[in-house]
C-alpha cells in the first residue's frame, strides 16, 4: 500500500502519520481518559496510574490490532481489549471507562493531526521564507507579466514572488489557526450523552481535555465532524496554494522561457543525459493532486448518521493521514526548489524585449489616447501590434511613419519596459512588511 | 440551463446570482472606480459622474455582453465596450482606468458574494433558530441514540437538536466571519503592478475598496484564490452540514422509525396516494450534492498560471453562483422542514423499548462489572443479548435466571432507559447557551 | 503511511498493489524490452538474456529506489541505474534501450492493474454469486419496497437482491472489458518517437507488447491518459454499486427495521455488549469513499502537459494502487456480508403489515379509480390514509364507512400486500438469466 | 442562475438541455406510456390518441411546474396533475398508468441526454476532423518534443495532433456506444415491479421502449445508476482529452514558444491592446472545470437508498444537464480554436535549435554509448550539456576538444534535430488509418 510515500513524504511526517503514531496517540487518549477519571474521584488513583502505566505503546501490535479489527470495524475495540488483558481484570472496569472507540479514534486523529500539523507549519514556513527572500532579493528585477499565458505587461520578479509569499500567508494563517484552536478532544460515550460517567461526564471530560492540551468541544462531535472538514479544507487550500508555485516555477523554466530553474543535482532523465527538470515543482504538484483527494474525502465525510456514522467516519482515518502526509510533501518539495531557485534575471530582461514593445503596449495606448481618444488610440495600437507581428518589426518601427503625435523619443520612452512597473516596488514592501509583522508575533 | 434551479433555490437567491446582478455589480465597479479616480484626483470629477451615471443598468443587455464575450473570454469586455460607447469618446479614456478585466469580474464577484451570502446567512439563521427551538422544546424528551444505524444506548431529541445546532452554528461562523472580512476589492491593473495608474495606484486601489465597502487585500489577487476557495470550502462544509440534518430527518420518518414527520401539505407521489415523504430533507441532500460539485470548482482553481488564469478563473463564475444559491437552496429546504416538523415523542419512547432493554445494556454490564470484573459482565450481558435476540423474550427475562448479584428490581431499574441519559440536559443547556450568546453579540 | 489498509484490504490485494509489486512489475518491463530487442535482432541474444537474468527482484531495495527517485521523481531512473550497475558497463548499453521512465512505469502500472483488477473481479463475482443466490432463495419473498426511505408498495427481496445482482453485473463486465482489451504496453521513448530505436521502433513495440501480453496501443500514450481514466472511472463505478448494497444493508439492519442480519461474529462496541453492527456494509462504505477519492485522481490527471506531465502523472501511481486496493476492499467487505446474511422473512411480512394497508394504497386507488375517476380515488384514498395515521386504525377500518362502492372482502383483498407483487418473480428470473449466461460465457 | 451559459455553450446545446426540452421529453414519455398501453391492449386507442395528443408542450409552463414541484420534489408530478386535467376525468385514468415520476424523469433524462450527445458527438468530431487534418498537413514538420515542459527530443507537430486525435477518438468511441446501446428507457412503477400494469408489466415495458427507441435494460434501474454513472464519467473523461488539448495550445501559444496563434478576430483584453490570447483553448479548460463537476454529481449519485434516493437522484437532473452542456461548449471551443489554427513551422524549427544541440543529446549519447559505454557517454554528454547551458555555446562546441572518438561533421550530424525523428511519420499514419477506418465504419 502507498508503494510511492517515500518518494514523495519527508520521513519524519511519514512516522507522524503512521501505525504507530495512530497507536500512541490512542494510547494518549486512554491514559489521559484514566488519568482524568482519577483527579475527578472517580477512578481510584494507583487503578488509573497502573491504566496509564500500561498504555506505553511497546507490546501493542498495530497490524494485529487492525486484523482484529476488521470484526468491529476499529482498531480501538481490540486495543481496549489488549489494554484491560494487560492491566488484569481488577483494574479493568477502570480502563476505557465512560468511553466508545470513537472517542478515542478521534482524540488520536486530533493528536496525530497536531503532530503532523507542527511538521506541516514548519515546511510552509520554509517557503514563506524562501518566498519573502526572493521577494525582496528580487524586488526591483523585472521580467514579462503573463496573463492567459502571454505577455501582457511588464512586473518584477519581486511582487511575483511576494504574490506567492501572501497566498502561503493566507493558506497557512488558517490551518495555525485551526491547530490552535481547532483541535478538540473527543469524549462522549456511546451516543454523546456521557451516561456511563453518571454525573461525572462534563467534568472528566474537561479535565480529559487538559490532560491532552486540546480544546473541550460545546458537545461531543461524533457527528458533527465540521472540525474534520476544515481541517481538510485548510490542508487542499494550501496543497493548492503550493502547486500554484510550482506551476509558476515549472512555466519558468521552460526551455524556452529559462528564467529560474532549480540547483542541486536533480531533475535527471533516464533517457535523456541533458535534462535539469524542475523536480521539485513536479513533485509539489503531484503531492497537490493526491492532497486533494484525501482532503476530499475529509469533506465529504460531514454527512454521518445520527450518533455515528456507518462509513463516512471509518474512511475519515486514511484520509486524514493522507492530507496530512501529502500537504507536507507538497511544502518541503516546493520549499527545496525556491531555496535553490537560480533566477536569470538576464533572461527575464531579455524576454521582455522579444515582443518588440508591445508588452509596453497598454502605456502607448493610454498617452494615445489623451490626443487621439481611448478607442481610436486602442485601434491604431492594436493595428500597429499584429502588423509587428506579422512583420517581425518592432512597434516603434510599426508606429513610425503614423501620425500619433508623439516624437519617436516619446515612443521609445513609452515602450521601454522596464520603467512601466508601477507600483510593483510598494506592493512588495507591504508584502514583506505583513511578512515580518506576522513572524514577529509568531515570535 | 440549470432547468432545475427553481425546484430548490428560493427566487430571491436566484436573483442575487443572475446574470442581472452580476452586470449591477460589474458596473457597481466601474462606477467605483471612477469615483475613487475622482477622490484620488486623478479623474475630473465631471467625468468621473459622467461615467457613474452611465453604470445605471438600465440600457445593458446581459445577454449580447456573453455573446460577445465569447470572442475574448469574458464578459468584462464588451461591457467596457458598451460603457465607452455610452459615455462618448472624450470622456472614455477616464472609463476603466488603470484596471483590467478581471478587477472587474472579480470584484464584481465579491459583490454577487456578498449580497447572496446575506441571503444565505438569513437561512442559515432559520435554521439555528429551529434547532434550539427543538433542542430547548425537547430538552428532556428521551429517544434511541443510534450508532452505525443501530440502537445503541438512549439520547434524548434535545440533545440530538442541540448537535445539530451546534454543527450548524460552527459552519454558519466561519460564513459570516467570510462575509465580514473576506470579501475584498480586486484592482490591480493588467498583472497586477496598478501601472496604468501611475503613482496613485495603491491610494486608488484604497479608495475603490472604501467606495465598496470591501476589504483592501495586501497585494491585487488576480491568481491568490484562496478566498475564493475559502468561500467555496466554506459553503461546501455548510451545505454539509444541513444534509447531516436532512439525513437524520429522513432516517427519522421512516416508516418504521417514524419519529418525526415533515408537516405540511407535502410529500405527495404521482404513484402513491399515501406518500407523506420527507421532501424538504431530500431537497436539503439534492442540494448539497449540487453544492459539492460547485465548490470544488472553486477549491480546485487555486492553481492559476503567472498573473492570470488560462481557464481555473473563467469557470469560477459559474461555480461561484452555483455554489451560494445551492448552499442557500440547502438552507431554506431545511429551515422548512426543521419548522414545521411534526415530533412523535410517544413513538421515540416506544422505539426505546423494542429491543427489551438491550439499549440499556452498556449500563447493566458497568453495574455488573463492580462485582465481574469488566470482561466477564460484558460476556455475561452479551450472551444474554443475543439470546434474547433469538428467542424475543427480555433482556431481564434472559437475565432472570442467571447468578448476577441483582435483584430483578435492580435489574429492572437499570434496564429502563429513561433514567439513563446521562449529561444530555446539561450539554443541551450548554450548546443553548453557545447559541444565545452568539445571537446577543450578532445583535 | 496508510495506516489502516489492513483494516479494509484483504492481505492479497495490498501485496498486489505493493512497492514489491510495483518493482517486479517494472522489472518486467525491462526484461520485456530487452527481449523484445533480441527477436527483433537490435540487441545481441546474450545481452538480452544477461539483461533478463539481472531483472530478478531480488537485490533490488524498493525503499532506496524511491529515496534516490527524489532527485528525478519518480523510482525508474534510479532503477535503470541499479540495473546497469547489475549487468556492468558492457551489457549496459542494451538495458532500457530506446525506453524513457514513462514507458516502465505506465507498463508496470499496467501489470499491477492486471494483477489487481484479477483479484478484484473474484471479490466482485463473490458478490455477484451472493446476490445471484440471494434473488433465487427469496424470489418471492414479499417486503417492502421504499422510496425516499418510506414503505412505497411491497416487492420482494428477491427483486432487491436481483436489482444489486443486476448493478456489480454491469459494473463487472465494464471493469473485466478493461482488463481484457483495455491494459496496453507503453513504449515510446522519451517523446513517443520511438527515436532511439531508429527503423525497429515499431517492430519492438509491438514484441514487447506481446512479450507483456498486454494490448499494443495506436500511438505511445503518455499523455493520452484515457486508459488511466476509464479504469479510475470504471473502479469508481464498481465501489459505488457496492456502497449501494451496503448502504441497503446497513438500512435493513436497522434495529427499528431488522430485515437482514450480518451473520458471524463481528460487529461488537467497545462500549455497548449488545450491539451487532453491520460491519461489512460499514467496511464497504469506508472503502468506496476511499475509492472514489483514489479514483478521482486518476479521472483528474487526463490533462497532462504536451509529451509528459510535470505533476498530473507522477500523482497516479499512488491513486492507481489505493484504486485498485480499495475497489477490492469494498468487494471483499460486501462479499462476506452478503454470504453471511441472515435474512428474517416473518419480520419482512411483519413490516409489511406496520402501515395497515396503506403499503397497497395504490393497488386501491387504481380500483377506485375505475368508478370514481382519478382524482376522486386518489383523493379518497389519501384523506383514509391521512386519517388512518392520525387515529392508529388501518386503511380498510377508515374507509368502512365510506362510498366506495367496494365490498369490505374487494377493499381487504385489494390491500393485501403480498399480491400486489407485480411481475417481481418474473423480472428476478430475468435478472437470474442473465447472470447464468454470462457465468457461461466466462467459462 | 448558470448566468454565464452563453458565453461558453452553443446556443443550440442550451436548448437542447433546457427546461422546455426535459418537459418535451417527459411529454413524450407519458405519450409512449399511453401508446405502448394502447398496443398492449390495455388503454383503449381512443383514450391512449386523447393523452398523446394532450402532451403537445404548447400550454404547459414549466417554471409553474417547478414551482408545483417543489411540493413533492420533483417537477413529474405535477406535469401528471397537470395532463390530467388537460384531458379530463374520463381519459385520467389511463394516463400514466402504471408509472411513477421518476419513471418519467429519467426517460426524459435519456431523451435529453441523446438529443445533447448528438450535438456533443458533432463537435466531437469536428476536433477529430481538425486533428487528423493537422496530423496530415503537418506530419512531417519538426517541432521540440517536451517533457515535465522541458524540451526534450525532436518529434513532430503531426504526430502532436495524432496524439491528440487517438485521444479524442478513444473518448468519443466510449460516447457513441452510451448513446446507442446505454440509454434505457425507465418503467418499473413505484418501486419496480410494475405491479400497476398487473400481469401486462413487461409487455408494456418492452412496447414503452420501442415507442421511445431506447434500450430495454434488464430490470428497472430507478436505484441501479450504473448507466448514469457511465455517462458521466465519459463526458468527463472526454472533456478532459480537451482540456489536454487546450493546455497544449494554450502552452505553444505562449509568447515565448509562438508555435501556434488562434487564427480569427478573438483573443482582445480590456486593458492590453496588443493581446491576441488564446481564448479558444481558455475556454475549453473552463469548461472542462465545471464539466469535471457536473459529472461527480453524476458519478457520486450511485449511491442510492432502497427503491428510491432521498436526494441523489434529485441532484441528478441539474448536473446531467449540465455535464451535457459542458463537454459539447469544451469540444465547441476547441473546435473553432483548432480549426482556424496557425501554425508557425518556422518557429517550431528555430525553437529546435535555442539548445544549442542539446535537445538531441540523446542520440548522441546512444552512439557514444557504443564507444563509451553507457554510463561514461551519458556522463560525458551531460557535462558538455550543462557547461553548454552556463557558457551559452553549442553541445558541439563544448564537445569539440574531448576526445569522443566522433568527427566533428559526424557530431554536428547527431545533434541535427531534424533527422532524429524516430517514427513519427509511421505513427501519424497509423493514428489517420484509424481515424480514416472508423469514419468509414459510422458512414
């Protein structure tokens, strides 16, 4: 299964995401659940220590609890029975107790997704850097704006990058904000009411809370899986931020445009000895493709009968490994490619002049047109731009002979790209300057 | 087209998406634009009304602007065809100034977001409203809670309403807290640089968001979509949430189960002169089916090429209508339905007893457990269940024989399943309280 | 990675679609081509045979490939580099000759769909041969039929078993038509020119085909992924249809309805000794949102980049294996079910008489639509209907009084549910025939 | 609603998909119903010429019937109310005898969806006709063969657009055998056992098709939706082949590459006077977005409960509507783009040479290899490659002192482009024989 995670998953977020992640994070849960019943006088305090002592994740066996599982549907029903087996049948009626296997699969995915999300963040956080680097390195570098995947005017390289930089922010302001706040410990019992805590359930179920450092949810969510789906959310928003860049960065270094490529050794060929592919862009966007359908299922997974759900919740579990894994991948492939990114600014120059001004075009139209009007101005210059085109002359060249009222000093002016920037330089400083405000507060 | 829309999407809705009110809200921008020109001086003011009074709908025929739209891909176009032609050739070149097309589509977007979005929060509302209604209304109404469609142990339909409440209320949050500040102005000329507008690019880009009452963004965001995938996630999850609901409702009025009925004069069959379907349920889950496929377009538009889209961002038009007026449509099904619902309180207390006390089995087998230990009272109770599944007789007649330790009226008492509902009254309080609270800082 | 693919995945399965898997498929591929090479006289007969010796798997180590795969994206340039370190320098030159990576994996995906799809066609004529049994056991077993989950009018489970049988019958045959004709050998070399090959191109591709035993496309594919796409479409189909059975099940099981019954000894809580949870419906519903979500990528990834993707195809060898995996999970899941079920046909009898008459309400409609016209029976029939549940008395009890111009045995006789079966046996027969034809032309 | 159709759909695809055109098709269901009736013998001739008659569209209003329709959810049972009235008490009951709406509903759904697929097939095969004509006019100009959008090896435009042609082909072949033999007509009466039409059920169904022209499936499928779910995955696959297109145009269009222009007067932006966009192939991939999400609707509805969906099915008529209206605007789109295409052969051949060699770099290492061995020749040539990419200078020129053990005219003549073209010219004429083959067999 998942024969190509390694190709793609840094190792560590792989083991965040793994069996034996899953396993301590349920064996978190079920201490924490004894260690919560024993500060609230309801399980004695050497029955839960002895509970808590026997959730030390060696001995358990996590495909042998997922054998046993397919009979239940859980891996949590065979671990409860391998936990009361360990802890003897004195201490047993203390184990697990006032609890359903839900909640402690999805107390696991909580802890599973805060791990995994630490990990996530810090690859995101890679490429802000790597962006906000680029973006000020590069501020006042121009290069050919590409609209529909033309030239269309010019910009920089600069507010390019801090374009990036800004949609990474926005993607990963969201999911800090759900790893903050968004991940709840689960505790209900059987269907959400508490019933087998007796009186005792909201207040085991605070302090089962703290013992995990999660959020306490206004009700058990068994079915309320709104928390599941933002995360889901938040994870395809970023894969997809990510695989925007390395769209970017694979456009960019086309042999035929070649203004950045990425360093290091990668991006062999078995077949073809001169290829440098942009193996980091490719990747970011394979992870992008599978991130998507993992998160898929995550939001699709909200509509859950009654007080549990009879296979939306069971398939939530892979998945949410997944989103985790893949979202990850997407990060630290991108954030490889943009600290190598060897940027050509000679050749970003040099491509902004190979339309021969009609990048420009858009000023020439607008001086135009304060002598000639918008529309008379807009036709002779979109007149003068396919003649070009079909000529292969330069528009000044085209525009020469024509009575537009300017000298052809003023033409030249007007077609030179790169004072046609605007206000691509401040654009960038509020970028970087939200970029240090929101690293300051991180801080 | 979309020959269906008004079997399910209320017609005020389907108004705040139409073709109309994009055109009101893509001249909403012109006009914007000319007034922030104006305020920025750069504009004459008299031009600037000029161009403000022909942004009057009147006159523009939505229909010719697609046709022609076609030849370029956009409708933003021949409108500013249509605009210049309106105004007159010397006050054209001050129409659309320093913008392109997409800062118009997408601010007009943001407007259709807006307005439609109220719309959507109003049914939304609707539905929160009839959720506590049930939930304070039943707050000690007890019934089967059930758990991969089967009864597990009892719950009350107060507390049932209360979960629904509270999914409703999270998903509802995250749509106003988008509504509010998630909606910006888009003006960044061709690639994003303000170019055409000199050095009062960014005072400009201010004021036209102020004139609109939107959001400035940190940088234009021509191909940054995540806000718009953020509204497409965010009504995908909402739209998720009420077919939850709608499914607990449909699953409900089964015939056999028969807790709840839709009221009304609906639900009738061309075949069957019976039928009293569960009609607002199942628009609710039509809906959501429609509202997945429209959101992911969104989602899925993240990855934009260089500084404009070569088709992610002309399919979100489409998308994003699609996706507000089928959150909306999801909405007001089930704000129907939860309204006028029908509550059979003596047949969820019947429900409760069919089993013959196996719903109150988790608290026979804790009792047990006191003096068994955990495994053996679960065995004991287990065995004793699937007997009396077999032979049709009681749990506690299937228990009476046996050495339990319980007298038959202990037995009896723990094998009723009102007096076994936990904290549901105190987790129904709380979510109330959520709700109120909420309500009060809204007001 | 992947968790909990031993929760849903028969072990069988998960080693098809394994990193093993996946290397000795590639491998295959390469002692294909060298082989091919040799018949077709390019390559000398003892190099292909050297070559073919060395494409034994053992040796090769799946996890580093894929370690080293980082650096180029994808695990067969590393591997042709194994294998050339294998065969040493003067065989070398004939290994992987005139293929690129593409051509080794999409033919190894190729394999492990063969493989796969093998297995999953047994689970899914499991399935198959259940429902075929089901239909014959209980051809004329009246039941319920339910539309919008409400008693509509009776059919039998013969019918409902026969309508599944008739659903994975069509899902089936379109998923071993694939198998058959749809999985073809991928040589083209690094831009489908077959270049290297110089005039042999051609020859060898149709000999490495055969040598594959795998249909020989019109033109190198690699990027025309519509072979991808169908079989990602067609799994997709084929876990739907099973989600429907589960999903059917999962409804009958229903402690309220209580129709069928998962026999065997699973579906235990870890909280609730009584419950006997529809497991393997549960299970096959995981797995076909797992699957759509795999599927998914694989009908995404048609749109690949001119003559290779730079990130759509590096996402399908993951996507194909969960495919695959999870289509037989489902299958296996829905298998074990349905062979074990216990079907209750007094409760179905039973369930059938709950609405007194009005499950044959439109049996007496149609009777009384004879003398009193359409509207007037329908409308007679419904206000009974409304009446008798609102009072608790059946249908013929609230029409007693009324003209209807019936005799009290006509109205009882009309309202007997279990002659109102239409051509239930009838269209079960039909469905059986089928299914024995085609068994016969299987073998 | 969907105000943005006419921008993207042929005019006559949006009739062919609108309301007026599923109430044609439901009107000629209940007329096929009292004409097969009237053939069985069952409904007097008269009777069953008065409904025929009575289903002439003209005075049927389909906004009302919706409006109707929301009632009942479904828009079929009010159009019964509505036929009923229009021929009178008498006749009633013999209209619609036996059916049930979604009967209706889904024979009109295979009305519309063959009446859309004829036009879809149509543009369909104007980009098959395209295609080959390119494969033809071109199959022998050079062009850079790309990978991961890197320029790899020489190929040729012709085989480009035999490429695309196989694809279309293969996806069109899959639509035209749905539309033949996959569209059924739907009669199975409130839960599929025709009990209404009593012992005349399968007469009457069989009559029913032939009156319609549509297959008879084996049992009524009003919850097996395996024929639905085959559509949509078609036209999604097919709008994907497109989409593959429109990005490749899309790409060789970049003002970088120049390759190929969209020929016509299209393509003008609102700010850039001098933009020629490529907004046939933009198009396209719009449309195949939302096409992508029509068409999950379609395949995501498998999952249907009992005899009949509480909301999957209903979500089916607005998707199928729309997932026909897209592909046939994707393949309209694509059509018209590749139709007026201009190729610049000129420009694909000075692009062969920007590498300097390099994009022939594996033909020489083959032939070093020979010498070399393997490994040494790749290194070699590698090196060269990358100091040719650093210096600027030619793959010969930095080969010119190393000791090779070539001549230098036998170096310039490995590195010349256009005679390393493998079997290129074969290819194209195999895909043209196919395409030549199969036009013959639809003659």
């Amino acid at each position: 299964m998942t024969p190509f995670a390694s190709l793609f998953v840094p190792a560590e977020l792989q083991a965040a995401v793994s069996g034996r992640s899953w396993l301590v994070a349920m064996l978190d849960a079920e201490r924490a659940l004894a260690n919560a019943g024993a500060l609230a006088g309801v399980i004695p305090a050497h029955e839960a220590s002895a509970i808590a002592a026997a959730c030390a994740v060696d001995g358990y066996d996590w495909e042998q609890l997922l054998q046993e599982g397919r009979r239940v549907g859980n891996p949590a029903e065979p671990l409860v029975q391998a936990l009361v087996a360990r802890v003897g049948e004195e201490t047993a009626r203390w184990a697990h107790l006032g609890a359903t296997s839900q909640d402690i699969m999805d107390t696991a995915a909580m802890l599973v997704a805060r791990r995994a999300l630490g990990l996530v963040l810090d690859e995101l956080s890679r490429v802000t850097h790597a962006c906000a680097t680029l973006a000020r390195s590069y501020r006042d570098t121009p290069m050919a704006g590409r609209t529909l995947l033309q030239q269309a005017v010019p910009t920089t390289f600069g507010l390019k990058a801090a374009g990036w930089l800004v949609a990474v922010l926005d993607a990963r302001a969201r999911l800090a904000q759900l790893r903050e706040g968004g991940l709840a410990a689960q505790l209900g019992g059987a269907v959400g009411t508490l019933a087998a805590l007796g009186e005792h359930g909201p207040e085991i179920a605070r302090l089962y809370a703290r013992e995990l450092d999660l959020a306490e949810a206004t009700l058990p969510w068994h079915t309320n899986r709104v928390r599941i789906a933002e995360l889901g959310a938040a994870l395809d928003i970023a894969a997809g931020v990510l695989a925007k860049i390395g769209l970017d960065l694979a456009l960019l270094a086309q042999t035929e445009v070649a203004e950045v490529r990425e360093g290091g050794e990668g991006g062999g060929s078995s077949a073809m000895p001169q290829k440098r592919n942009a193996v980091g862009a490719v990747s970011t966007r394979a992870c992008a493709e599978l991130e998507r359908a993992y998160a898929s299922v995550l939001t699709g997974a909200l509509v859950q009968e009654h007080e549990r759900a009879a296979g939306a919740w069971q398939a939530e579990w892979e998945a949410l490994s997944g989103a985790l894994a893949y979202a990850g991948g997407a990060a630290a492939a991108l954030a490889g490619a943009l600290e190598g990114l060897e940027v050509d600014e000679a050749r970003m120059r040099a491509n902004l002049d190979i339309t021969g001004g009609q990048v420009v075009a858009e000023r020439l139209a607008l001086l135009l047109a304060e002598r000639l009007g918008r529309t008379a101005a807009r036709a002779l210059v979109r007149d003068a731009s396919l003649r070009a085109s079909e000529t292969g002359r330069s528009l000044a060249e085209e525009l020469a002979g024509l009575d537009t009222g300017l000298t052809s000093e003023e033409v030249e002016a007007a077609l030179e790209p790169t004072t046609y920037l605007g206000s691509a330089g401040a654009l960038v400083d509020r970028a970087l300057a939200r970029y240090d405000a929101e690293r300051e507060d991180e801080e």
